[in-house]
C-alpha cells in the first residue's frame, strides 16, 4: 500500500500563561494520530508551536512592565519542555517569534495581496481617547448579544459568538474602563467572501468525519455568509506587514499563527531534504488533520482553508477537523485566578506521565465536556493500569523462578483476538474514536488476564512442563502486541516492554518475541 504524506497540526498555545490539563485534553488527540499513522508507515509532519504574538502577551508584558518577547520567550520554554515530559512527538515545536517563520508568513501573505485578495479598507474603529489608542478586537469587553455574559470583542468565551462591528461600538476599553469612540482608520482586509463557494463545497465533501461541534460551528458561519476580515492591527509586537505604507502596522496573530503549520513543514523538510510540497500540495496522496479545542474551530476549518486557497498553487486544503469540547475540573472551568484546577507542568511534576495520558485519552472531551477529578485519576491509574495492564505484564514476565521465555506454542484463538484488536483499534483512531480504542486495548488485556486465570500456569508449572510453557509465551506475545497497541497512549511503558522483550521498533502489525531470551524486568508502575 502507498504511504500517505498525513500533516497533523496541534493548536499553538498563547504564550502568555501556563497551561492546564484542559488544554492537553484537547490536544493530545494530534500526539495519538501520528504515532498511530508513524506505526502504519506513513509519512507524518507533526507540527506545532507557542504564539509568541498578540493582544494577550503585550497585555501580560505591560502589567509586569516587561517587553513582551521575555514574556513569550519564558512560556515558550516552559510549553517546550511540558510537552516533552507528556511524550509528544512534535517533528518540530517551533514558535512564530522566529525569523524563519516571520519571514515565511510574510511571503505568503504577499502572495494573497498579489493575487487581488487584500485590499485596503478606511473605516471607522474603536479608539479609547484615555490610552490614547486604536483597539483590537481583544481589547475591548462587551455584552455579549446573544447569551448576555460579559466577554471580550474577539469571540464570547460563553457561547462562542464573534461579536460584530457594530456590536462592538457598545464597547469599553479593558485597559482603563472607558467607553469606547469610534475614529476613522486604514486596515488591509482579506475577501474572505470571495472563498465562500469553494470552502463550501469543500467541507461538504469531508465534514462527514468531523465531529458534531466542528460541523456546527463551521456550517453556522457559512450558512450566515463569510465576511471579509481585517488583517492588519496596530501593534509593534507581530508579523511585519510586507505592504508599503503598513510599516507602523502587524498582522493579525491568527493569521500569523495557522501559517505556522506551513512554515515549520517548511523548516522540518528543509533540514531533512525533503520537498516540503509533498505534504502541501494536491495529488501526493496526502491528508491534514488539525486537533484543538472547540474554541478554534472556524480558525481551522475556514481561516486556513481560505489563506491557502488564495495562494492559487493547488494546496491540499485541511480534510480532518479533530476538536475536543472542554475538560473541567471539579465540575468548574479552569481558572488559575480562582485556584481551580492545576497546571499541566505541576500535573507532570505529581503524576506519570502516561497515566496522564491515558485517563485523558480514556476519559477525553471527544463529544461532550467531561470533568478530571484527581479520584477519577487515581482509580483510572489503580484499576486499568496497574491492576489490569501490569499486572498481566508483571505475573507474566516476572512469574516466580522465570529467568528465560520459554519456547512455547501460541494459542491460536488469543492470536486472531490480537489481529482483531489492530483492526478494530485502527479503525477508531481513524475515526476519531480515541475513547472506544482505548477500551478495545484493554479489553484485549482482560481477555488475556481471564485466559491466564483459567489455564491456572502455576498449577501447569508442577504438572504440565509444555502447557506452562505455551501458557507464558501466549501472554507473552500479548503483552509483545500491547507495546504496539499502547505505543500512541501510554509511549513510556511501552517503550520498557519492548527492552524487556527484545523487540525492534515499533509498528502497527501482529509480532512475537523470541523465545529463551534473559527476563530482567521491573514493575511498570506503582498503585497510587
């Protein structure tokens, strides 16, 4: 079979403060797809990075009076090295403070401006006369019109409404307070009007694998007609805008932050030698997934879609929007204002990392907002992980006086049971189903634990020589299949099964260890 060229893009957080578990929830979903798609054998671009530009981190650098690259720079580190602890296995995490990715946007966006799809726009903006000061979207707070919680002017947190230009002139600057006037102003817009037939058809063509809140989200902007968007702000922290006359002007961060996933395939291909269009453009039998929470939906499947249609160079436009609802904690939002929830670098610093991932894979906002309790944690990581996965891992390869595998014979039935659990386990990773294929897994597990308890090895050890024998080897090569099986879940465990076991990489196929190899083995985990 042909290998595919998959790009799997995760949502660039703001670099303007930790993040929590609900952001991990909502993008390990993209970790999960390039594992499993790596262990096919495909090609995959694993791409992400901090958004180092913006209202958010000028907001944060003004409060604690430094320069906003010192603010971007710190969370950037700090997400760099969260994501490394939780196993993600980015081929490049990247930010857009880089000169490589400033410059790259750059020549994209003037691609758009050449192709007719920029124009210049002078039009009355919110101005705060106390700052002194044109204002971005961001940086004014309103009632919202539809659900009536009060919310800033970019999107309502709430309801997920984009607040419109008129709606805003009911605005007050965050800043200072002040109501807002309205002052005559010169911003470049992108048509986004003039892509509407063309995402339309696009997403009817692919919307059937989204999940409901991406097909809603996008279908209601659609439906409602895609408005032309300014492009342009007024800010000095961003993407320079290559148009004479912006020069005091940047980019607007969400275009500057979607290019993102172009230009770090750019960068990985460069430094691998690969032809960075093999990912990008129609015709290389390729497939994009973009993964993030509900709150970035029409950024993905809109946005992006249209910033490379305006190219005009044949891209492959995004097929797969994977967009998690949210992950409460304690039945309450996160707030690090309010003390709610925890971080996920003091998560990482208190727990396993992939019982982490796990219990947020098994237990993930997929189709509804789900909530974390650190009770829930625990019995997930005591009961699926330890008393389920290594238990079978433990009584098996550590069974008493067992120096070597013994060379036994497979039990055919356990073996279609794990040829069946790659199919059906495969299938709803690609059907987005990451909950249910994890419970396929650890079905597979209870299966062979009940096989264990009936044949009785300890019984068979003083009676039957052979039937131990074969009895050891089968749970053997389950537990050799459940390195493969748990590689884009629980990466750490696996990793150590396959030392244990002497097996190559990793791959999506049934396998069996060699027999009369030396076990030395130590517990995968501990009870909590």
């Amino acid at each position: 079979m042909e290998k595919r060229n998959i790009i799997i893009g995760g949502a660039w957080p703001y670099a303007n403060s930790s993040l929590h578990l609900g952001h991990i929830a909502g993008l390990i979903s993209g970790d999960v797809l390039a594992r499993y798609y790596r262990l096919k054998g495909d090609n995959v671009m694993y791409v992400s990075g901090s958004d180092c530009h913006g209202t958010p981190i000028t907001e944060r650098a003004k409060k604690e009076g430094k320069e906003p690259s010192e603010i971007a720079d710190y969370y950037h580190e700090e997400f760099t090295k969260m994501f490394k602890d939780l196993n993600f296995s980015y081929d490049l995490y990247s930010k857009t403070a880089t000169d490589y990715h400033k410059e790259k946007v750059e020549e994209l966006f003037r691609k758009l401006y050449d192709n007719g799809y920029i124009y210049e726009k002078i039009e009355p903006q919110a101005y705060c006369e106390h700052c002194n000061k044109f204002l971005s979207d961001r940086e004014i707070k309103l009632t919202c019109p539809v659900c009536g919680e009060e919310t800033k002017g970019d999107q309502c947190d709430n309801c997920l409404h984009v607040p419109t230009g008129d709606e805003l002139k009911k605005g007050f600057c965050i800043e200072c307070g002040n109501k807002t006037v309205e002052r005559d102003n010169k911003n470049l817009y992108i048509k986004l009007s003039a892509f509407q037939k063309q995402i339309e058809d696009h997403t009817a063509k692919v919307n059937h694998e989204w999940r409901i809140n991406a097909q809603n989200e996008t279908n209601k902007y659609l439906k409602q007609g895609l408005l032309d968007r300014a492009v342009t702000r007024d800010l000095s922290w961003g993407v320079n805008v290559p148009v004479d006359g912006y020069e005091a002007k940047r980019l607007y961060v969400w275009i500057d932050a979607v290019l993102g996933y172009v230009t770090d395939t750019m960068k990985v291909c460069e430094e691998r030698g690969w032809n960075w269009e093999d990912f990008w453009k129609e015709g290389n039998n390729n497939k994009i997934y973009m993964c993030h929470g509900k709150d970035n939906i029409m950024f993905h499947s809109i946005i992006l879609n249209a910033l490379l249609l305006g190219q005009e160079e044949n891209y492959h436009l995004v097929d797969t929007i994977v967009s998690a609802e949210y992950l409460n904690f304690n039945d309450q939002k996160f707030s690090k204002s309010k003390g709610i929830g925890m971080t996920a670098t003091e998560a990482i610093e208190e727990y396993n990392s992939d019982s982490l991932r796990y219990h947020l894979i098994a237990n993930g906002p997929e189709k509804k907002d789900t909530n974390f309790t650190i009770e829930d944690f625990t019995n997930t990581h005591n009961s699926d992980i330890v008393n389920k996965f290594g238990n079978l891992v433990n009584r098996t390869l550590k069974f008493k006086g067992l120096e070597k595998l013994p060379a036994g014979k497979m039990d055919e039935n356990i073996k279609k049971e794990i040829i069946d659990t790659y199919n059906e386990v495969g299938s709803l990773i690609e059907k987005l189903e990451f909950r249910e294929a994890v419970r396929k897994v650890i079905e597979l597990v209870e299966k062979t634990n009940k096989y264990y308890d009936d044949k009785q090895p300890w019984v068979a050890r003083k009676e039957n020589e052979e039937e131990f024998n074969n009895i050891i080897y089968t749970c053997a090569v389950v537990i050799s299949n459940l390195s493969n099986l748990f590689e884009p879940i629980m990466p750490e465990a696996c990793s150590k099964i396959r030392k244990y076991l002497e097996l190559g990489d990793p791959s999506w196929e049934y396998i069996e260890p060699k027999s009369e190899i030396k076990l030395e083995v130590e517990a995968l985990f501990e009870r909590m």
